[in-house]
C-alpha cells in the first residue's frame, strides 16, 4: 500500500509540475504577445496622428458660413409663419362669431 502511495504521489507531482510548466510557458508567451500588442497600438496611433496632423482639412469655412447665413433666414420666415398662423387663427376665430 506504502508503494502505491508513493508511486501515485510521483505521478501525480511529476503530472502537476509539467502541467505548471506548460501553463507558464503559456503565459509568458501571452505576456509577450502582449507586449507586442502594445507596441503595435502604440505604433498605429503615433502614424494616426502624424496622418491626421499632415492632412489639410478641406476648405469648408465658406460652406458654414452660408450654411449660418440660410438658418437665420429659415429662422426669420419661421417667426414671420408663425406670427401669421396666429392671425389666421384669430380672423377665424372672429369670422365663426
């Protein structure tokens, strides 16, 4: 009984400790990847900034500017359709008495 006790207890220990080995081998390469990761995100963001830095934004200030320009003027006629809604309103009010 004493033999098998042993004998189990080796295979076992020497099932474990392989078992451990693999593992860490696994997470150091994880780790390693990792590192390689970080590196790459950090490589892609720096040309992604010096991309954007370099390119020049189209020319659009003229467009918003007439774009600002029609909204107050779609503004005005809303105010000017509004006033005259209300005075339709009370001419029919004024017509149904």
């Amino acid at each position: 009984m004493v033999d098998f006790v042993e004998t189990f207890t080796k295979e076992f220990t020497a099932s474990l400790t392989r078992t451990i080995y693999e593992l860490d081998i696994k997470v150091v390469a994880a780790q390693s990847s990792q590192v390689e990761l970080i590196k790459e995100m950090d490589r892609l963001a720096t040309e992604l900034h010096s991309i954007l830095a370099a390119s020049n934004p189209p020319p659009i200030d003229a467009t918003l500017q007439r774009l600002l320009v029609c909204r107050k003027k779609l503004l005005a006629v809303n105010v000017i359709l509004k006033v005259c809604q209300e005075r339709l309103v009370r001419v029919s009010g004024l017509l149904k008495k």
